[in-house]
C-alpha cells in the first residue's frame, strides 16, 4: 500500500477525522431547544405557584386541574408527577449537553477567568455566572423536584405552605429561584442573540435593548416569586399548629358530593 494512497489513508482513519461532523451542531441546537422549553415551562410555572397570591381557593382549583379532577371527577395526582418526571428528563438532558462546555480542569477555569478580565464584557461575565447558576441548580433543583415527583398529592394551598414554612423549603426555594431566574434570564438573552431574534435595527443598539428586555424579565419573576414565597410563609405560619391537615375550600363542603341529589 502507497503511502498517501486513498486507501491507506482509509486504513489510518484520517479521512474519518478529516470529514466535519454534524453532531457538535446538532447538540448546540438540542441545547437551545431544551432550554428554552425549560424558560417557558418555569415562566408558566411560576404563574400557577402565584395563584396563591389571588387565594387559597384558586390555587385548590388550578392544583385539581392538574391532577383531572375537572375531567375524572376525582384526583389522579400521577399525572403531575408524570409531568414532573418529564421536566426532570429535560432538566437532565439540558444539564448533560450544557456540561460540555464546562471548563474541565482548574487550569481551563484560570484561563476562562483571565480571559473574562481582559475582554470585561458583559457577554462574557454573564456567560461565567450562567455556568455558576447553572452548576448550583443541579444541587437545588434536584430536591425540589424528587419532592414533586414523590409527594405529588402533597401540593395544595396548605399542603405546599406547610412544605416551605414548617418543613423548612424556604431557604433552598429563596436561593433557587435566584438561581434559576438568573440562569433563564441571561440563557435566554444568549439564545436570543445566538439565533438573531429581536435584533434588527443597530447590532450595538440591539443588543442594548435586548439586555434591558433580560433584566426586565429578569426582575419581574424574581419580585412576582419573592411574593409569591412569601404568602406561603405567611399561610404557613398561620397553619403551623395544624400541619399536614390539607385545605377543603368552602365552595366543596357547600356542595353535595358527586352523584347525589342537591
Ligand atoms: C413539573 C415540575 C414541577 C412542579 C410540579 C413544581 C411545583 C411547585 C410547587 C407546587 C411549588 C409551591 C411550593 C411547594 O408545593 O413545595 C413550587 C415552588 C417552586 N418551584 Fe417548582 N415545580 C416544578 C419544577 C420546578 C423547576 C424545574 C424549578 C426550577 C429549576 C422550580 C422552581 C421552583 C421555585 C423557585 C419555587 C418557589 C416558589 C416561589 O418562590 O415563587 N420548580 N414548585
């Protein structure tokens, strides 16, 4: 065999190395498309946690949403934890793909950092504290999720109240929702200026009003979260002394039971 002939080069495998792959693109995009549907699902699960804001009957009411009740005419608390386990495989799959970038020794990191003080861009920095945020969601996230998943029946105006004042949530759900709004704050700005959504016009002048968009954001869930802790602290305090007692609204005593006469 001719060295430099096709085959030869076949046989050593460099043609192989030599042929691009599509996969490093492929992942990116698997990435994005994760994270994304892990911002939108976390946008529309804050706004159910806060219905607690507009009473404890509202939030019976979207809690048995959930669970069929609307539909079987009783409570199948599986299917949230069906959901549950869904989010947790996206969780897990954005968490893998994302590890990729990761510096990987501590010398990798020295450098990153070096790099960071000398560029000092905005990009740049947020970029560390996304990877920050994003390695203290794997600790604080997992919890709350086995939580969800193992105690589904639990949620509920007193039952959830109980779970982040009398047994003690709140802390790790204060340090998580920093966590996870800053993280799905600056991964959507990244996302956004990746894929060139919203940046018509001025790229400077773009990218401006793109970071106001993200702290906008940003500081909206983080206040409508903070409130939203704090009614379930406050409902929690109230129903310390009768712990694990779930709420019955009083539109359901006021109703005969399912099949009998009014
Ligand atoms: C399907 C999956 C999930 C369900 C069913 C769920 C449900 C809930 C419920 C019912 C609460 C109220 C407190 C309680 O009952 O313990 C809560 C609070 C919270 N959850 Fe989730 N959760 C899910 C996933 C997540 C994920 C993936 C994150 C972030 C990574 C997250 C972040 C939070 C935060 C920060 C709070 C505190 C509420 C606040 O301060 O506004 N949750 N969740």
């Amino acid at each position: 065999m001719q060295a430099g002939s096709p085959r030869a080069i076949a046989v050593s495998g460099v043609a192989d190395r030599a042929r691009k792959s599509p996969w490093p693109a492929r992942l990116d995009v698997l990435q994005s498309v994760s994270g994304l549907a892990l911002v939108l699902f976390l946008w529309a699960h804050m706004f159910f946690v806060a219905s607690i804001l507009l009473g404890k009957d509202v939030m019976w009411t979207v809690t048995r949403f959930f669970e069929g009740y609307y539909v079987f005419g009783e409570r199948h608390p599986w299917i949230v934890s069906l959901i549950v386990a869904f989010v947790i495989a996206l969780f897990v799959g954005h968490a893998l793909l994302a590890l990729r970038k990761v510096p990987g020794s501590y010398r990798q990191y020295r450098e990153f950092r070096s790099h960071m003080k000398v560029f000092a861009h905005a990009d740049t920095t947020w970029w560390f504290w996304q990877v920050f945020t994003g390695i203290a969601l794997l600790f604080l996230a997992s919890p709350h999720l086995y939580v969800m998943l193992s105690q589904a029946d639990t949620i509920g105006p007193y039952g959830s109240s109980d779970r982040v004042w009398s047994d003690r949530m709140w802390g790790l759900y204060a340090l998580l929702l920093l966590a996870v709004e800053l993280h799905g704050g600056i991964g959507l700005y990244r996302l956004a200026v990746k894929w060139g959504w919203f940046t018509g016009g001025e790229p400077g002048a773009s990218r401006a009003r793109l970071r106001r968009l993200k702290w906008a954001i940003t500081g909206f869930f983080l206040a409508l979260g903070f409130l939203t802790l704090a009614a379930y602290i406050k409902i929690g305090i109230e129903h310390a002394d009768r712990h694990g007692e779930p709420y019955v609204p009083a539109f359901t005593v006021a109703m005969p039971p399912r099949g009998e006469a009014p």
